[in-house]
C-alpha cells in the first residue's frame, strides 16, 4: 500500500492543472503556451477547458504503466444464468416388484453406483411359489405320461390295445408337454433361467425367494424398503429409485427477456462451484412453454455429459449459453480501462509513450479478463493497459489540490 501510495503521489507531482491567464502545463515537459500570449497558435490543445486531460510521465514513472497497441480478440456471444444441477430424470428409473411379497433383504443402499441386472433386493412371493409348484407338478405329469405312452407302444405291438387307446396315451402326453412348456413359461417370467428351472425340476424343490435386479446401469438415488415389508407392483413409493448418471440436467431460470435468444440444441457450459477449475459441455433440451407468473422466468434445460460421474443433484452451477458466433473486436485488459465518477469508461492513449491523453470509449462484453470497446479506439493504438486507475487518480488528485 505504500509503494501504490508513493506512486500515486509521484503522478500527482507530474500533473499540473491550467491556470487562468497563465502557460497551461500538460504534465511533466514544457509547458504549453498560453493562448493568449503574442505568438500563440490557436489550437485547441493549448485551451485546458476543452482539452481532454493530458499527462506527461518521466522514465521512472514509465516504468510504473504498462504500454501496449491496441489489439482484436473474439468475444463470444452468450447469455449467462445461474441454476443447479439434477439427475436426468428421463433416465431414472422407479423399480417396483413385478409380484406381491414380503421384503427379505436388501443389497443396496442410497449413493451405491450399481450394475444393470445386479440385485436390488429379493421378496417372499407366494406367487413364485404357486408357479414353481406347478412346474413341478407338470414335470411330473409329463414323466408319468412319457412312461405310459412308452409301455402301450409296446402292448400295441402285441395287439393287446387297442390303437384307440395308444392314440390316447399319445395325446396325454402331449398335453402333458404343452403344460410344462406353459409352466417353465410362467417361471421364467419371475427371473428365473433355464438352468434355474431345470434345477427346481431335477430336486422338486420351490423357492419362493424372487429376486429384483436393477433395470439399468445407474446410481441409487431413493429406496423406501425394509425387510418385512409388505410390497405391491406399481404401489408407492417404490422400493428403489435408480438414475442413469452419464447424463445429468442442468435447470436454469432465465429471464423472460432473455428466452427469445435461447434455442432447443444450443450449445452451452456449465461451470459447477464444487469444480472451479473445470467446465462441462452440454447443450439445450427443453425450453418450458410457460413462464413463471411471479417470477417472469423461463425454465431451460440443458443435458449435461458427465462420464466419470462427478456431479451430484442439487449443485450450484452458473449456466453459460451461446447464443450466436463469435464477433471479432477491438479488446483492452480490464486495467486499461476506468470507470469514471459519472459512469463513463475512459482509457489512456499516447502516442510518443510518454504523453497520455484521457479518452472516453463505449464498451460492450466482458469475458476472460478483456473488455470488448465498441467505439473510441482503433487497433494499433498505443494505450496504458494496466494501472491506467492511477492515471485517472493523478488528475482527481491535482485537481483536488
């Protein structure tokens, strides 16, 4: 703080402001003449009153102002919103029992990145144990049958049946095929495989435990189970609530001024509070069709990529839209540039790297540490590009004198 105080009084020693009927100083150097002293060109330079404040720096001061020429840059053209973040909940999944029971146990637990076909949890459902019971049932049927039909083959051989009867048996048995096809059918609408069925025949044992797999590769984000507990197909809520995290959503409301510039694929970037070094791409999937009446916003959302699964629901996030190409401008650093008491922006233009000359200019964007100016600079300029304040402070200073 001393150091910039030191430097603010050394400007404010090189400025020295017009006095009336006197040689008008611009600073440091020779003074300018007077007006109206014999000899005196008639410029508008040489009137402090419409000349835009001047300075002149010595060497030492110079080192103390960075100077650059005027250059371009590419701003970009967006809208920027703050939101939060979400799961996709086209991509959440609610996951029912397919059939009434009674909770055994549980296999996952909120937060648990799971598998698609992995174990959510398995019930007691006296409807698996009626179906394996007639699986078993037919197998038998169709044994007893099988048997039968074999054993009169041979009686008609001797013709001691009737092909009456034979043809009997034949369709006994294929009745009895048909019933256990339906029945390992019915099984295997519970989950169970082929293998699993075949195993129930062979032992003639029914297991009424049913087993609820996860429909999808995601992340559990609710479960409402416990064992014990009693549950029904589609009753709420759902044991478990399963969401697809590759995707997430990014919900914005934006003003309701601004909802014309956004379109449905638009590209945008999402800066997250928890990563603030990072940035996630995504782009526009719904513009909602109404607009809140108390707080005369838009809700837009945006489908965010987030591969490694680093996001969580409910982030703060700022949204950045593009809503058009880039537009090439002239552009200073943000220290080249000062706002003034009155609000006007102004920058510190030379020619010769000594002498400065306020100007006043119009800018537009903001963005990575530039200032996009509309209107007063050319490129190619020479200008104070950083601590151009202090130049300003000197004149304020000196005047206040």
């Amino acid at each position: 703080m001393a150091a910039v105080g030191l430097a603010i009084a050394a400007f404010a020693f090189a400025y020295v402001p017009a006095q009336p009927n006197e040689g008008t100083s611009s600073g440091l150097g020779a003074p300018t003449p007077n007006a109206n002293a014999p000899g005196a060109p008639a410029t508008a330079s040489s009137r402090a009153s419409d000349n835009p404040p001047s300075i002149d720096l010595s060497e030492s001061q110079l080192a103390s102002v960075k100077v650059e020429p005027v250059g371009e840059r590419e701003f970009r053209i967006e809208k920027q919103a703050v939101g939060s973040i979400n799961f996709n909940e086209d991509m959440t999944l609610q996951v029912f029992t397919p059939y009434p029971g009674r909770i055994i146990a549980l296999f996952a637990k909120v937060g648990d990145d799971v598998k698609k076909g992995q174990t959510l949890f398995t019930i007691d459902s006296p409807d698996l144990l009626q179906a394996e019971s007639t699986l078993i049932a037919a197998a038998g049927v169709l044994e007893l049958t099988t048997r039968n039909l074999a054993r009169l083959k041979e009686l008609y051989v001797t013709r001691a049946i009737s092909q009456k009867d034979l043809e009997q048996a034949v369709s006994d048995q294929q009745t009895a095929e048909g019933a256990l096809r339906a029945a390992r059918d019915s099984v295997r609408l519970f989950g169970k495989t082929d293998a699993e069925i075949d195993r129930i025949i062979a032992a003639r044992l029914a297991d009424s435990t049913l087993v609820v797999p996860s429909p999808i590769t995601g992340r559990i984000t609710a479960r409402n189970a416990a064992p014990g507990l009693f549950v029904q197909p589609g009753s709420a809520p759902a044991p478990y609530s399963v969401a697809d995290v590759d995707t997430m959503w990014m919900l914005a409301n934006v003003a309701e001024t601004d909802s014309p510039a956004f379109r449905v694929g638009q590209e945008a970037t999402v800066k997250i509070n928890a990563f603030p070094d990072r940035e996630f791409e995504g782009k526009i999937t719904t513009i909602d069709s109404m607009v809140d009446p108390n707080t005369r916003r838009v809700l837009v959302r945006s489908e965010i990529e987030d591969p490694q699964h680093e996001l969580r629901s409910g982030m703060f996030a700022n949204f950045v839209i593009r809503i058009g190409d880039p537009v090439r401008s002239v552009a200073l650093p943000l220290a080249g540039v000062v706002r003034e008491g009155d609000g006007t922006m102004t920058v510190w233009v030379t020619a010769d790297r000594r002498r400065f000359t306020k100007r006043t200019v119009k800018i537009g964007l903001e963005q990575d540490g530039y200032r996009q100016i509309l209107e007063g600079l050319q490129p190619g300029e020479l200008v104070a590009t950083d601590d151009a304040i202090f130049l300003s402070n000197m004149v304020t200073i000196a005047r206040a004198q």
